[in-house]
C-alpha cells in the first residue's frame, strides 16, 4: 500500500510548511508592530517642537513661516493617529488586548471624534454640525475603539471635503439600531468602489488626497467588535454619506 503512505509523507510536507509560514507571519507581525511602536517617538518629538515654533516660544515668526510648520505639525499628528490605530487594531487581532464594553453614549463619542479633528477641519475653513446634539444614545462600547472608527470615518470626511465645506452629523435609532451618518460635500464615491474601500490599502478615486487606504479597513474592524455595520451612499460628484449602524443592544 505505497498510495497512503505518499500521502502521509505529503501531508507531513505540507504540515511543516504550514507552521514555518505561520513562525515567518508571527515574526514579521512583530516586527511590523515594534516598527509602528518605534515610530511614534520621534514624531511626537516633531510635534512638540513644531508646538515650540508655533507658540513662537524660540522667537518671532510671520504667518508665511508659520503655515509650513502647521502643516508639518498636522501631517505628523495624523501619522501619530494612523500608527496608533494600525497597533490597537493588531493587538486585539493578536488577542494582547481584549475591547472592554462598558455603558455609553455614542453622541459623546461623536463629539471626542469632532473635537480631536476640529484643527484639522478648521485648518480647511470646513465646519461641522452636529445634528440633536443634546440626544443620547446609549448602548455598551468601548471607548477607545469606537472613537477611532469614528475620528477615521470623520477623518476622511474633512481630508475630502472642499475647502469651506460643511459636514453634517446625524444620529437616529429605531428599536433595532443606532445610527450615525456623515454626510460631506466632497467628490463622493464610484458606486463599483463602495464595498472595496472597506479593504485593506484600497483607495477609491482619492486621486491626489494623500494616504494609506487603512483607515476605513480599521473603522470597520472596530465596528464589527461592537456587532455593527458601515456602508457608504451618496451620489458621484455629490458627496459621499458614511453611515454607521451599530445595534441597539
Ligand atoms: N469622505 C470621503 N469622500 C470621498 N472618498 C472617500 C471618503 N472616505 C473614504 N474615501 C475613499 O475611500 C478610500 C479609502 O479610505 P481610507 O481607508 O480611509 O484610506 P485613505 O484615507 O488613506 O485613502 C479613500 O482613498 C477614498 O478613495
Ligand atoms: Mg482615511
């Protein structure tokens, strides 16, 4: 019976191979994480020094000198934000981190997104509303996570948005879910592009918009660990509506 044993000796083959990959993703996985860790000290060094020259602390400066150095201070905190995100979402993957549910307010996460991008926004003149701002919404979450999936989401709303334009944030619920909508007037979404920019480094039609295509692959991560959903509508050239439905329990 020589068939069997060909087989055995295959599988065996295949089992090694198996676990060598698994070892060589572990490690590269670690890697990876420890050059994200890595990355975040010297930027945060930049930031504070960026921090220095804009409160003019080493000495004057116009307003021609001053904006580079916005610049270079807002293109580095959005790299601190992206690098934080990428390894809270690798821990919980690895299951170093489990997300602790706890009782609250999704308006209130609303609003910590809206004021942790208010520079931002307010760097391109564009002004968000926050629709029913006094409703609250209340269901178990993690802090931490929803508030990054939702910073992502109003992240790109204002990075797409044009200059001096409005962002409206709209919450509702029925018995079955909450919802959050954020509506832009930027260039919208190719209706064939809409499922894939959920993925990993995909990008849509961002054209000369800067980035990675991480951020919503991460959004929906941490919307999937409350059991949620998101989706995009809108009308191509006309806007783009994220909307993020979260169930009620
Ligand atoms: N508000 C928006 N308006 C228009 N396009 C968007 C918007 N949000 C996301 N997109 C599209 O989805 C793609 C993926 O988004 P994301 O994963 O956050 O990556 P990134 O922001 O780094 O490009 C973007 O490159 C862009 O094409
Ligand atoms: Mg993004």
């Amino acid at each position: 019976m020589t068939i069997p044993d060909d087989k055995d000796a295959r599988i065996a083959r295949l089992e090694a191979k198996l676990a060598e990959a698994e070892e060589r993703l572990q490690r590269q996985e670690e890697f990876f994480q420890m050059a994200v860790h890595d990355l975040r000290s010297p930027l945060s060094a930049i930031v504070v020094y960026a921090e220095l020259l804009m409160n003019r602390v080493m000495g004057d400066l116009d307003n021609r000198q001053l904006e580079p150095i916005r610049t270079i201070h807002r293109n580095c905190n959005n790299l601190i934000r992206m690098a934080e995100d990428v390894l809270a979402s690798a821990k919980v993957r690895a299951g170093a981190v489990v997300p602790r549910f706890e009782p609250g307010d999704v308006t209130e996460i609303v609003r910590e997104s809206v004021r942790s991008l208010q520079g931002l926004a307010d760097a391109k003149n564009v002004h968000i509303s926050l629709q029913q701002p006094e409703a609250r919404f209340l269901r178990p979450l993690d802090v931490d996570f929803l508030t990054r999936a939702f910073s992502n989401v109003l992240g790109n709303a204002i990075k797409f948005s044009p200059h001096g334009g409005e962002i409206r944030i709209g919450l509702e619920c029925d018995e079955r879910e909450i919802r959050v909508a954020f509506t832009d007037e930027g260039p919208g979404i190719s209706p064939e592009k809409r499922d894939e920019i959920f993925q990993k480094f995909r990008r849509g039609d961002a054209g000369s918009v800067s980035g990675h295509g991480l951020g919503l692959s991460i959004a929906q991560y941490f919307i999937d660990l409350h059991g949620g959903r998101i989706l995009v509508e809108g009308v191509r050239g006309r806007g783009s509506t994220f909307l993020v439905g979260l169930p009620v329990s």
